[in-house]
C-alpha cells in the first residue's frame, strides 16, 4: 500500500523514472503480543502522503521500535503466528482462570474464562473442599451445566485445559449448592420510551425503544390530546404505520408494552398530522430493464482476522501489501522493506512449514466462508534468510536473497515436492501454487464456491523505494514489468488453466497514468499505461490460447481534499463541513462525468472529471475486451464520522453500479464509522439479510445530495433492495419511481445521532410500511445512510 502526495508541480519536484520516493506508512504489528488496537492507536499520527514521508526524530522512532510497532505502507497486518490462525500448539494450555458457580435447581452452572490454545476442558467435581475430584465432563467451551444433582448438598469443581500437548493444572476451586426454587414470573415490562411519530400521506409510522422483557405492544389513538386513547393495533416490534387516515386530522398516540405478567403504563405521548406528499427534493428514477450482474467478491476487506470490528458476512479477504514481495513460500521469510528497516524476518510467521504463511491465511477466509486473494512474487528476488537488516548501501546483496523462478522445468526435472530444498538458490512459482493446492484441493479451479485468487506482487512502479533492498535504485520500467508478466502468467496457467489473476497492481493514479513518471500520457490520449499494457497482454494472450491476465487491478486512496487536507487524513470525530463533504463527494470521481473533485489530479494533471472506472473501462473494451477490473485497497477518510460511513456505502454501490470485480478495503486506522457503511449491504437486518445480486440502473435528479443504488435478487424474485444516501445537510424528500413493489418496506438507517454509543456502528430498523405500485416516497435525514428492503 502506498498514499501518495496530494500534489505535485511547483511546490515539488514532478515525479520521474528518477524519483526519489519514501512513503506513507501504514501501521504493522511486529511482534505477536502487540494487540490490532495497539497498532491502529499507533497509526493516527503518521503522515499519509505520495511521495515525501517526514522522519520526525530519532527519539520517535527508537519509542516505535521500543514499543514493537512498525509502520509500513500495504504489508498487512499478521502476527509473528500467522496471517489470522493460530498454529498448532507447542506447549499445553495455560490454566484456565475465574472459575464461577450459579447453582440451580438439582443442577450447578459453570464458566471460566478460557485458555488460548485450549482443544477442550475437563470438569472435576468433588464433595468435599480439595478433592479428591472426579472428572465428569470433557466441554470444548469454556462453559457446562452439571445436572442431576441432590438439593442442599455443596459440591466442588476444578476445571484444566487441554490441546494436543497435554493438559494444564487446576483452577481455582468454587463451590455452589442446588437448592429447589420456583421460577419467578418475569416482571411487568418497563414503560417504551421515545414514541415519535412520522407523518405520511393518509398515514403515521410509530417508533419507540423496545421494552426489555415484552413480548408485544399496545398501540392506543385518539383525536384528542391527553385521549381517550382507543387500541387500534398490538404488533410484537417496536415500530407500527397506521394507514387509511384523515389528511389534516391530527392524531395522538401512546404504546404501552406487555407480556404475561402485565401490561406497562402508557409511553408519552406523540402527535402527527397526516398529509399529502410534498412535491419532492430528489427523484431516482430506476429502469428495471438496464441490470449488471452483482459480483459477490467486492465486499472485502485486506487482512480480515486482523481488523478490529470487522463487519460479518463479507466474501472476499487478501493478503497483499510490500510485506509479500519478498516472501518465500519455501522458509515463511520475508522483507518489509521500506516499511520496516528493509530487514529479513519471520514477521509473517514462525513456522518453517512451506506456504504456512498462506497456508493458514487461506484456511482461516475458508472457516469464514471468505474467498481469498493471495500474492506471487514478481520481482525476482525473495528473502534467503530471517537474520534483519539488509544492506542497502550497494543493492541487491545477492548473499541474502534467492532468485525467483516462474517455472521449475525450466531449471531442473525434478518433480514439485510440497518439501523443496532450502539450500538451493531458487523458489519456484508454479512448485509455491501447486503446493498450496495440495494442501488445501481445488482452491484454483474454475468452480471453487471460495476461489483464491492470486495477485501479481505489489504496486511495482515504486518498488526503487519501497523494496530498495531487491530492486536497487533503478526503477521497474514498464517494459520490463509487462515481459515479466507474461513469463510468470503463463508458468501459472500451464499449472492452473482456470486460474484467475489480477494485475498490475498499481499503487494509485500515477501508476496508471503513466508508470509513475516514465511515460508522456495526455489526459484524454490512448497513451496511459493500460494503453501499453492491454495490448501487450493480449496479444500474448492470443498466443498462449487464453487470458494470461484475468482482473485489471489498481489501488485507489482518494486524492481529494477539502482545499487544502487530504481526505485519508481526516479522521477525527469532529470535521467542517467542507471537510464533510470532501469525504461524502469523493467516490464520485469513480465514475460521475459531472463531478471534479479539488486534488493534483484534476487541478494539476487531467484538468477534468476523473470518472475513473468508465475511462479504464473504455479502454479494456477497446484493448482486450473481457478483462475485468478490481481494486483491492482504497479508503476515502472519515474514520470516525458519518462522512466515512457515506463514502464507503457509496464506493460499494459504485462497485455494484459499475461492474467492479473485485474489491478489498485497507483500513488506514482504526475506523469503525467506514466499517459500518458494509452493514448498509451486508446483513443491515442485524442478521443475513444483504444487497440483492442484480444491480437495477437508478438515476438522480441530485447526485450531489442524493445518491440511491437499486438490486433485486434473483433468488427472491419480487424482493428489491434500495441503498439511499443522503449527503446533504439537510433532510431530502426523496421519490424513488420506476421499479415495481409490492409488500412491506423495511428502512434501516444510520446516521450521525444513531450511531452516538453503538458498538459496532450498525443500521437501525426505523420504519415498516406497505407499498404498492411504482413510485416510493421517504423523506432522508441529513447524512444519512438507509438501506430499504421491499418485500
């Protein structure tokens, strides 16, 4: 990963095949017992820039290294351990701890805090204080209920730990007596709280905060204020539209809440007046007959175990970033390179096992029903040992490194073997994938249900400064970079025919417009670095008989600025509003033709919109048509607003919008106001429910207020869901017209008010109402994301 400068131009020196680059830096963890928080909270300060990267002192970084924090720029963040999984255990569990008792009836309830590394418990019972104890259950959780117990008798327990090492001493011992209770009825649920109404035509939808312990609600009206109230409706949610009312006429409301002990007193009281529509702010107009298919794989995250908060029900994890560069699958060594002393290390894992590293990645994203991207080293040089700090005063030093090589044959016969020899001078490419599919089958094939794809390394046009240590000083010339490509592409795919594989892998926008300085690009010219290299790939393609490059793949970390500071940048829970909107406009350079954000690349380079994935797209179906696009790190800011949640719903209704492949988020910091914009699509219900698989064209009246991306399922048919952004400062009425409905409409929003004291941030039910017909009419609060669920 790497952020570039905000601009360049007078200010600067412009970039060249000569530039001296250093970088922004991304926190990583360096030593195992550091936890993901410690690393996000060592992150805040750091500099994001393109080129330039202040060293502040000294002083500084002995702390960061006393504290055994690294800061690096894409190497992903893994333990000493791994990449998401533990390994196997090496010694037997520590003791569990807090051993505590709740007696019952004939039975005594047991938990413990559990030990890492723990397989299974076993559970020792005595009568008498110290044992001797019996063991009477084998619990794999740290939790079990012994039953068939005698009343007034005190009985003792113990727990231990165990794994396939051996099992830990005893805890602490507690004691409980059964004794016969009659169960309690619950207690009268409390009275709701908060009943608002929210006036509509003919109608009045009803929220409250639900009553803890009730099983249903009363519903109560009058036309009078202070009543009588008459019950007019008993639903068991805490939200209620009374339809088929009186425009003009207000009505008065209170709920109370119930189960069967009793019935609350009644809430407070709220009053509306039902109304025609107004005449809307924002229309979306959405033509059901123009649909893209969904891709499942753009719902994904890099380095998914390791994120703090990490929304569920994602599909796709990668591990990538300057980390793997230099990774050899053979030892599990690797080399940071500028992002941490250019060293040689077992940063990514101890085990000497061959591919563990991915290995266990990819195993890990298979426990979470995740599909996988994972890296080949492109390069050409891997790390030979893990003994630190590489020279690189005269690099490469070819003591310290291996060569890499794309296909085995073409050194020696010998068959691959998941056991190649370490002493040799070479690692081999296609031997790291059929390893790898030896050890976990079928991961390649062209109908895996949870593929791994492979990358090809990692943002080469700045590999002269990130991995200075291998590439020296010259930098990757584009030429150079695509000859590799094809020789690599092809050693893999007479391997794996059905592999998928994505490249170039560029670091940002210099990187596609001309390979960071090397090429004489022209803002509306077909001479852009893809202009080079789709042709290149396909002509090689054609000779080799099939894609020798599948997914065009880029890095996007948003340039845009509120005047002055990068979007990446703001991150604080308090912003302007110019900041506010810098963020919430920002994925419209992805694609809007109308929209020119304030950053180096319209103001100083293009001088127009940026409209990113229709450009790239234009010239894959001009150049080598059927190549698909992914991005797999991008971030727009607001790590700690609303903004953030708004720009990141929007980048994924873009992606589904636009056809996007594949994409994976790079959580710049700890951010869990961008993490809640993929609960807008990806279980907004608070359980599974998630965007449909079709995306319906949607078209606004507003685009700068009011954004709203249309899907419905086709396993559901007559299910549509609506994911409604509203951007503005001020609430919307918002027509949404065009695609039939029919049902019920289910709306979850988030909002700045909404999200004050949720851990996680996560949307909230607001309003059920039937709708029929063609036209939808809800009003959206400012800064608000709401997703709408019809059926």
């Amino acid at each position: 990963m790497f952020i570039p400068q905000q601009k360049y131009g007078h200010e600067s020196p412009g970039p060249s095949a000569n530039s001296c680059l250093a970088l922004w830096c991304s926190p990583k963890l360096y030593r195992s017992s550091f936890s993901w928080a410690t690393i996000f909270a060592g992150a805040a300060w750091v500099k994001k820039g393109r080129i330039n990267m202040v060293l502040r002192s000294s002083r500084v970084l002995a702390v960061l290294l006393l504290a055994g924090l690294t800061f690096g720029c894409g190497g992903g963040l893994v333990s000493s351990s791994g990449t998401g999984t533990t390994p196997p255990a090496a010694t037997p569990p520590a003791t569990p701890t807090a051993l505590a008792p709740t007696a019952g009836s004939q039975q005594v309830g047991l938990t413990w805090t559990g030990s890492s590394g723990a397989t299974s418990y076993h559970v020792k019972r005595a009568t008498t204080s110290g044992g001797p104890y019996t063991q009477i259950a084998s619990p794999t959780a740290a939790s079990y209920t012994d039953t068939g117990l005698t009343n007034g008798t005190n009985y003792f327990y113990v727990v231990s730990a165990l794994n396939a090492s051996g099992e830990s001493a005893n805890s602490n011992q507690a004691s409980a007596t059964p004794v016969s209770t009659a169960q309690p009825p619950p207690p009268v649920p409390a009275v709701p709280t908060a009943l608002a109404a929210t006036t509509g035509n003919q109608q009045i939808t009803l929220t409250w905060n639900a009553s803890s312990g009730a099983t249903s609600y009363h519903v109560k009206r009058a036309t009078t204020s202070g009543g009588p109230y008459t019950q007019v409706s008993a639903p068991t949610s805490s939200s209620y539209t009374n339809t088929g009312l009186t425009n003009g006429t207000t009505y008065f409301y209170v709920v109370s809440a119930l189960n069967t002990s009793g019935e609350s007193a009644n809430s407070n009281q709220a009053s509306a007046t039902p109304a025609a529509a107004a005449t809307a702010d924002v229309t979306i107009t959405v033509d059901p007959t123009k649909t893209k298919p969904i891709s499942p794989w753009i719902y994904g995250l890099n380095f998914y175990t390791g994120i703090s908060g990490a929304p569920p029900h994602l599909t796709l994890d990668r591990a990538g970033g300057n980390r793997w560069t230099a990774y050899n699958w053979e030892t599990n060594a690797s080399n940071a390179g500028s992002d941490f002393l250019y060293e040689n290390d077992s940063f990514l894992t101890s085990s000497t096992t061959p591919a563990e590293a991915v290995r266990s990645f990819v195993a890990a994203d298979h426990s979470l029903e995740m599909a996988s991207v994972m890296t080949v080293q492109l390069q050409g040089l891997v790390s030979a040992d893990e003994s630190g700090p590489v020279s690189t005063s005269n690099p490469p030093d070819l003591t310290r490194f291996k060569q890499v090589v794309d296909k085995k044959s073409t050194i020696t016969p010998a068959a691959f073997t998941e056991t190649p020899s370490t002493s040799d001078a070479n690692v081999y490419m296609d031997e790291f994938l059929w390893t790898m599919d030896q050890k976990i089958a079928g991961i390649f094939g062209a109908n895996a249900p949870l593929p791994t794809f492979v990358s090809l390394d990692n943002e080469p046009e700045l590999w002269n400064s990130t991995h200075l240590e291998i590439q020296g000083h010259s930098p990757m010339l584009s030429d150079n970079y695509i000859a590799k490509t094809i020789a690599l592409t092809k050693a893999l795919k007479d391997q794996f025919p059905n592999l998928m594989i994505f490249g170039p892998v560029h670091y940002g926008f210099q990187g596609i417009y001309n390979w960071q300085g090397e090429l004489s690009a022209s803002p509306d010219g077909a001479n852009w670095f893809p202009d080079k290299y789709l042709p290149a790939i396909k002509a090689a393609s054609d000779t080799y008989g099939k894609p020798l490059v599948d997914v065009y793949d880029f890095h996007w970390y948003s340039e845009a600025t509120d005047g002055s500071t990068r979007v990446t940048n703001l991150t604080g829970s308090t912003l302007t509003a110019a900041q506010v909107q810098a963020i919430a406009q920002s994925p419209r350079s992805l694609w809007d033709p109308t929209f020119t954000e304030n950053s180096w690349i319209t103001n100083d380079v293009l001088g127009e919109p940026i409209k990113l994935l229709p450009r790239l797209q234009a010239k894959i179906d001009a150049e080598f048509p059927g190549t698909r696009i992914s991005i797999t790190e991008y971030e727009n800011g607001g790590d700690n607003h609303i903004a953030g949640t708004i720009a990141q719903a929007d980048n994924l209704g873009v992606f589904g919008s636009q056809g996007v492949f594949a994409a994976t988020m790079w959580p710049l910091g700890t951010c869990p106001y961008i993490l809640a914009g993929f609960r807008a699509f990806r279980g907004f219900d608070g359980a599974t429910a998630s965007f449909g698989d079709t995306s319906l064209q949607a078209t606004s009246s507003k685009v700068q207020n009011v954004t709203v991306y249309a899907s419905s399922d086709t396993t559901n048919p007559g299910r549509i869901v609506f994911v409604a952004i509203n951007r503005s400062t001020s609430s919307q009425q918002t027509a949404i017209n065009g695609v039939n409905l029919s049902g019920t409409a289910s709306v979850y929003q988030m909002t700045a008010s909404s999200a004050q004291g949720q851990n996680p941030i996560h949307p909230v039910l607001v309003q059920q109402m039937p709708v029929s017909g063609s036209s939808l009419t809800i009003t959206l609060p400012a800064l608000s994301v709401s997703t709408i669920e019809v059926q």
